[in-house]
C-alpha cells in the first residue's frame, strides 16, 4: 500500500526552548507552525494570500545565550588553571567541563544575529516563532518569497464567487 | 498616508515612535527595537475590502446570517446564502463561519491540535523507570494508552507510529519482568 503522499515540507527546526517547541511547514498554500508541549501539538496556519510583508526585530537572544555559555565557561577555564598550576598532573576532567562549555557558546556565535520575525497581515503581526536567526529567516523568506508573490499575481486562482 | 508610515512598531504595537533610516531600516524610539521590513509586492497596493450591499432588493435572496444585507455568494459546504462579510474564503474554498468552526476536525488543512499519544505513552512507559516500583502501574497503562492511540489521529507533520511501538515494546518489557518476578516468587522460593 503506497503512504500518502505529505503535505508540510519542513521549513526550520524547532529552536532551543523550554517546555515548548515551535516549528515552521510549508503547505500547498499556508504557511504552518507548529506548537508542540510534549503531549500536544498546536496548529496555526496562515494563508500565503494574507501575508503583505515580513518584519525582523533585532533580538538579545544571542547575547543572552553567549552570556550564560561565557559565564560558565569563565568558570571552568578558572577551575582548569587552578587545577593546572597546583602541579597534580593535567587536569582532562576540568578541560573536557570546558571544551563542552565552549562548544555551544562557540555555535552560538556561528549561527549569528537573532531576531524575532513577523509575518505581517492586514489584521495583525503573526509570529513565526521557530524563526530566531537572522541567517536562517532569510534563507527561509527568500524560499517563500516567490510562493507569496505567486498567489498574490492577478493570475492566482481565488475562490469561486 | 502610506502603507509604511502607518505600519506599527511589531514589539510595541504602537505607530508614534517609528524612525525610519532607509526604505525598509526603522527604529522605535519608544521600545528602542530596530527593525527590517521586507515587504512583498502588494504591501504597498491597498488591500480590497468586502462591503455587503446594505440595501436589501425585493425579490432577491438575502444573506442567512443577515438579513439586511443582499446575498452575493454561496457557502460551498453548507449552501446558505451569503453576504460578502459572512463569505470567508478558508483553505481555497468560500465557506460561512460555522462550517469553518464545524469543519476544523474533519480536514487536515482545518486541524486546531492534535494529542501526540506517542509521546504520552513513551513518557508513561520511560519515565517512572526511575522510580521502578511504579511501573507495576504504569506499564500496563503505557501500553494500554499505546493500543487506544495506535487508532487515533497523529501528528500532522510527523506521523509515525514509532513512537507507540517503542512503547508498547518497553510496557512488554516492564510487565514481562514483573510477571517474571511474581511467577518467581510463588513458585520457585519454597
């Protein structure tokens, strides 16, 4: 028996969160996110016809983020020299503790600026919540630009009236 | 007034403290957030609005939801007459409020949420591992919850059934090793 075929192409991940997860698909002609809270998921779509424009709002997320890996980081390296000068061999442990502190304070930086995006309707901004990096949204904006602005052309098919 | 200049700071929602630097470069001075517009090719095109024809013609027929206003469409589920302020085109179909409230379980594009029994009952038949005498309760419950969601309508972007099945195999286990153990304990110790 053939598996019908999907209907949602996955446009990002779900960014690091607590207690929920937000994820955003592409539909035949709606946009899709996802809320997921473990034992439920929540949907919320809009149309590709109702969207006018995008809005990125420069976020603290990276710095927030850098901050808390810096901070522990600064510790560990702290404890590793400690460790180091009082003469007891090389300290692995405390440089492994740092090397995996430093690994996502290192990605947090390689993936760059945050932001919070928009997607603006004539009701009101929508958030699309999964998208945080600035790199990322664009990539995924200029994917949907061309779907938008095909359903917005006077040669788009509307509903029968 | 333009579209740009009316548009509102997305952080603060509010118009007044917007300073543009360039075409589509704006900070708020209100909430001090700096912001990008990408706008799409209609967002400087005014948008057309639906206005039903107050005045009601004799012999015509009139909306069913207002009975004041003509009916200029039909509701492609329902078959009601409709006003264009109670026509919505939903999902590519032109539909009446109700049918949309009516119809949001049924199709997939209409679909509010979802209940992951998957995730349920992997948690039901994982987590109490921890505290193992526990799961003289919770692994028939994790497996029993794995056999009613094996039926039930699954996640719309990630439908699998791997899930349940991990759970299911884990609820056999944990209930395999109390059976064991009681089976043990009335036969085997004198």
């Amino acid at each position: 028996m053939s598996r019908a075929p999907r209907l949602y192409t996955r446009l990002t991940r779900s960014p690091f969160s607590v207690g929920s997860y937000a994820s955003l698909w592409q539909g035949p002609d709606h946009l899709l996110q996802v809320q997921s809270y473990g034992f439920r998921e929540l949907y919320q779509r809009l149309d590709y016809k109702d969207v006018d424009a995008f809005v990125l709002v420069a976020s603290n997320r990276r710095k927030y983020w850098a901050l808390t890996w810096g901070s522990l980081a600064a510790v560990l390296a702290f404890v590793f020299l400690l460790n180091w000068v009082s003469g007891d061999g090389f300290p692995f442990v405390s440089l492994s503790f740092l090397v995996l502190c430093l690994i996502p304070l290192t990605w947090n930086w390689l993936l760059g600026p945050t932001v919070r995006v928009y997607a603006l309707t004539a009701a009101q901004p929508f958030p699309l919540l999964s998208l945080v990096r600035r790199r990322r949204a664009e990539a995924v904006l200029t994917r949907l630009r061309p779907l938008l602005e095909d359903e917005h052309s006077p040669s788009a098919p509307t509903p029968p009236s | 007034m333009s579209r740009r200049e009316g548009l509102a700071c997305p952080t603060c929602a509010r118009t007044e403290g917007l300073e543009w630097k360039a075409d589509t470069e704006a900070h708020c001075v209100l909430c001090r957030a700096d912001f990008s517009l990408i706008p799409l090719a209609r967002f400087s095109r005014p948008r057309p609005v639906a206005r039903p024809q107050a005045v009601r013609v004799d012999g015509e027929a009139v909306c069913y939801f207002h009975a004041a206003n003509q009916a200029e469409k039909v509701c492609e589920a329902c078959g009601r007459f409709l006003c264009p302020v109670c026509a919505v085109p939903y999902t590519g179909r032109l539909l009446c409020p109700p049918c949309i409230k009516s119809g949001r379980e049924k199709q997939e594009t209409m679909i509010p949420h979802r209940t992951l029994y998957g995730n349920s009952a992997l948690a039901l038949a994982f987590f109490p591992l921890l505290a193992w005498p526990f799961t003289c309760v919770t692994a028939p419950a994790a497996l029993a919850l794995a056999i009613y969601g094996w039926r039930q309508p699954r996640s719309l972007v990630a439908p699998g059934r791997s899930k349940l099945l991990l759970a299911a195999f884990l609820a056999f286990l944990q209930i395999g090793g109390w059976l064991t153990g009681l089976g043990y304990l009335l036969f085997a110790v004198p």
